[in-house]
C-alpha cells in the first residue's frame, strides 16, 4: 500500500503541479486540493491489493491457530477425510472466495465515492 501510494503520489500529472504553484497554494491547501485526490486511484488500489492479502493471511492463520472460522473449518474437513469432506471444503472454498470479491467490491465503492475522478474507479 506504501509504493502505490508512494507512486501516486510521485504520477501527479505536472499540469496539477503548474497550476498549484501558480496558485502559490500554501502546502496543507496543496496536498489537500492536489495530491490527495490525484493520488486516491493508486492508494485506492494499494489498499484492494492489501485487503485481499490480508483475508488469505486471515484464513491461513485460522488453519494453523485453530481459531474458529472458515480457516478452521477447511482443516478439520480436511483431516475429516469423509466422503463430505471434499463437498464442504468446495463449498467453503467458495464461501471465502465471495467474501473477498465482496470485501474487494466493498473497496471500490468506497474509492468511487471518494474520488474526484469517476472514471479512474475502474473494475
């Protein structure tokens, strides 16, 4: 999330900074108006990136503490070795696939409503 934020923040768009210094914007107005939401594209996508990072951590985790969740439910079906086993594995595989497509989608709409720019939110 760092480097995206640290490349947005290092991709604004010279004309941005012109008018800034033409401006003589002082600095908390600058990166209040200027960097701040040219940079929310690539800090949006650093945090989409970090949160799907963090939810395979989350449920690897689950698997290796024992902690109760889908973690720990994947590796009790799978030390079960039952003929079900295998259908709620899948079933639960699916489960944490959907909750990272809706954490991800949860994120750009954040970033949608957030940004200046509607058309840089793209899927």
């Amino acid at each position: 999330m760092v480097i995206n934020t640290s490349i947005g923040v290092s991709s604004i768009d010279s004309d941005l900074l012109n008018v800034s210094k033409v401006l003589r914007l002082p600095t908390l107005t600058h990166i209040k108006k200027i960097v701040i939401p040219a940079s929310i594209p690539m800090i949006f996508t650093g945090m989409r990136l970090s949160f799907g990072v963090a939810w395979m951590v989350l449920i690897a985790a689950e698997m290796l503490a024992q902690n109760p969740g889908l973690g720990k439910f994947v590796w009790d079906e799978f030390q079960n070795g039952s003929s079900d086993s295998l259908a709620r594995i899948m079933a639960a595989v699916i489960v944490i696939g959907f909750i990272g497509f809706l954490l991800d989608r949860a994120m750009l709409e954040l970033q949608r409503k957030v940004s200046w720019d509607k058309s840089s939110a793209s899927v």
